[in-house]
C-alpha cells in the first residue's frame, strides 16, 4: 500500500487515542472520524512497518451511534475527537477501549470494570479551557491548535466551554479586532471560573521578549466582561504580573463533608469541576480510611483529594510539587478546619523517599504516569491499600501491571466520563496488599 491510495474497510473497535481500527491485508489501519460497526473508505495518509494511518473518504455504512457534530470547526479542530458519536455511544466506547487496555497492557484477564459514570453535563462542562492566537495575513486569530500542528483554528465559540469561558473569549476578540496590536504580544491563554460559576480569571503567556500591559487590557475586557476578577501574566511557569483578583472560589460537596477550595493564578483544578466529585467519592470508597490511617496522597495539587481523605483518617500527609499549589492547599486545609494534614513541596520521587509510614496510598500523576521510583517508594511502604486515579488508560494498565508484579491485586475500577466529545478517560483504581506480604 502506498499514501493517497483508498481503501475498503470494516471498523472493528476503537482505540485510545480517538482512532477506529480496521484491518487491510493483514496489517493494521487506524481511521479518525469512525465509530465500530462502520464500513467506509479511507485514503491512506502514513504507511509506518507494523499498520498505516488514513483519512476518512466515504462512510457506505454508519454507525447507529453517528451523529452530526454540532460545532462547524469540529473537523478541523481536533479537540473533539467523538462528537460525531451520541453521547451514549461515547460511554459505551470508553468503557471498551478501557476493559481492552487493561486486558492487552495492563495483562488484567477479567477487570472489574464498573458502569462508567457520565459527566454531569455533556456540553459546556469546562472550568477551564486554553486558547491560542496569532494571526493570518492581517486578519487577528483566537482559538486552537490543529490536530499535530501549529496552526491556529479561529473560533467564535466553543461547545464544550462553560458560556463564561466563550464570554470572555468573545470580549478579547472585540478588544483585539479594535486593536489588533495585542496579537504581536499574547501567545497563548488560560480562562478559569470558579464553581457555583460566578467570576473568571485569565492568564496570558506573552510571546518571548513581549510584555503585556497587564492594566490596560485588565480595563478594555473588564467594560465587556463585568465578572472578570483578575487577569495574570505568566513567563516560565511563574507570574510575573497580576491586576484585580486572580484567586478562584470551589465548592466540593464531597461523601466525607462539603469543602470550599482556593484555587489561584489560574492554577491547575479539575477542568469538568461538577464531575470531579464522583473521583473523589470513588477514591474515598475505595481507600477505606478507618481512623487511625496515615494517607499519603501524592500529586496532591490543591487538596481537594487530601482534604476529603482528612475527614476519616488520622493524618494525611500530601506531596505536591508545584509551589503555589501547595500554597493553596495550606489555606484550603486552614479554609476547612483541617489540621491533620500536612503538605511536602517536594516532587512525588522526593516526597515518597521520606515518608516512613502510609496505610493507604492515593497517587493522581499527570498523562505520563507515575515514575517508576515513585512506584517502587510505595511498595516499600507497603500500605494495605491504594487508589490510583488516572487519566490516560494505557499508562495506568503499565503502573497497574508493575504494582501487580510488585504484590497487589487489582481489585474494581471505577471510569468517569471528565471529557465528553474526546476519547479522554479518566479512571480510578483500587489496589489490595496480598496476604502474607
């Protein structure tokens, strides 16, 4: 086979990743924009040695789950991988694409996979969202990457953000369509709201050797946007500028008790926030604190984990390594009463090295998992038992087969849908201490 030739194809599953999977003469061919079930042709694009990549051409038989994407950049974008797919078909398919994961990379035969559990809003769910801009020719563009490529997909609105979000999106639009000098300075942002979702705050990263004048642009957004609180300028992961209120307010109505989180500079927090409490629930049914446990919670961020984990366990020790999330944490936990917790600024390597004692283990890593020391760190703890949550299914099913390896059963997995229209899966995992070790 060779690049621009069409071919016939049968879908047969998806993969993580967002791709179907057909097979051609015996090898591997992934396809974007199909669904299971599907007979199309698609164009090959890439011929690798062991499968090929190709475009959709023709759908000759569709899917029962298709359905039209409702946002008209949707193609092109590429943020949204399964909007062509019903929302049930959506939860079907990662429920699948998670059980296949675990059993090929992970060697688990039989999980104990329970019913995914859905977002509670399947559109406009996003807390959080990043943007880009730049500019084509003399015409100013807002909105984001092409899938693999700098390109820069403008947008007027998009489906997934909350409307707090787009409205400010739409603010900076007219401030940059009046003057368009503002695009030679912003190379990228973040907007945050806070939940229930009343206020934003916007955080810019400026293009190298540019400034932002933070004041002036603070004041054209604020006559458009009322309920923009602060806006931050970041250079190398650190602010350097900051007007108005850059702090945000959550609420969590966790099983363990209701708290109330801080979450500033734009910081990192659980970008589909009224969802976010069913992973906490879930890794507090699964640990089991009773109360004389010591918790250690790694990548703990701004406690929302930590926290909820406090109100049934003797003492929670944190490890986080970002320094203003730690910061957070320590008033949140002042915010809530807590005063069994304490928090290391430290990496999650450094961290596991000092701790001496954890009954029970909570690890939330970032897409690439944990590092290997770390995992071994905690089996030298030994805690009798741990909860893993995750958001990339096939380096979860590698941590889980090493801490198999290493003595613990996997025992139920709980996926919830965080990120409706992709093929994001966000997972959590109860591990058992096998008996005699």
């Amino acid at each position: 086979m060779k690049p621009g030739e069409n071919l016939s194809l049968q879908i047969e599953k998806m993969a993580f990743g967002g791709k179907g999977l057909a097979r051609h003469a015996g090898r591997v061919v992934f396809v974007d924009d199909v669904l299971p079930g599907e007979r199309v042709v698609a164009k090959v694009e890439k011929v690798r040695r062991d499968f090929m990549e190709g475009s959709l051409v023709e759908i000759v038989e569709p899917s029962p789950d298709r359905t039209l994407p409702s946002c008209p950049v949707a193609a092109e974008c590429g943020g949204c991988q399964w909007m062509h797919a019903s929302y049930p078909g959506q939860l079907r398919l990662k429920e699948e694409v998670l059980r296949d994961t675990l059993r090929r990379v992970g060697s688990i035969a039989e999980p104990d996979i329970l019913a995914i559990i859905p977002s509670e809003e399947p559109w406009a769910y996003r807390h959080r969202g990043q943007f880009k801009m730049g500019s084509k020719g003399h015409k100013p563009l807002i909105g984001f990457y092409r899938e693999q490529s700098h390109n820069i997909v403008d947008i007027s609105h998009c489906p997934v953000f909350h409307p707090m979000l787009n409205n400010v999106l739409a603010a900076l639009r007219k401030v940059v369509a009046a003057e368009p000098g503002w695009v030679d300075a912003i190379a990228e942002g973040r907007i945050c709201t806070g939940f229930p979702a009343a206020e934003t705050v916007l955080l810019l990263i400026p293009h190298e050797r540019k400034r932002i004048d933070t004041e002036r642009l603070f004041i054209l957004l604020k006559q458009e946007i009322p309920h923009l609180k602060g806006l931050a300028v970041s250079k190398g992961g650190r602010v350097v500028s900051r007007v108005g209120d850059t702090a945000l307010r959550f609420a969590l109505q966790a099983a363990s008790g209701p708290l109330n989180l801080v979450v500033k500079d734009g910081g990192f927090f659980q970008s589909n926030w009224p969802t976010s409490r069913h992973l906490v629930d879930t890794a507090l049914d699964f640990l089991d604190a009773e109360p004389g446990d010591t918790v250690l919670d790694l990548y703990a961020g701004v406690g929302n984990f930590s926290l909820a984990f406090a109100r049934r366990a003797a003492q929670v020790v944190a490890v986080e390594e970002s320094s203003s999330a730690v910061e957070c944490a320590e008033e949140n936990a002042t915010l809530n009463g807590v005063s069994n917790f304490e928090i290391m600024a430290a990496s999650s390597e450094a961290g596991t090295g000092r701790v001496l004692k954890a009954d029970l283990v909570h690890l939330d890593p970032p897409r690439q998992g944990a590092a290997r020391e770390v995992l071994d760190e905690i089996m030298r703890l030994g805690p009798r038992k741990m909860v893993y949550t995750s958001c990339n299914p096939s380096i979860l099913a590698r941590d889980l087969k090493i801490l198999a390896s290493g003595g613990y059963r996997v025992g139920r997995v709980q996926p919830v849908d965080m990120f409706p229209q992709t093929y994001h899966i966000e997972t959590v995992v109860e591990l058992t201490r096998l008996k005699g070790l």
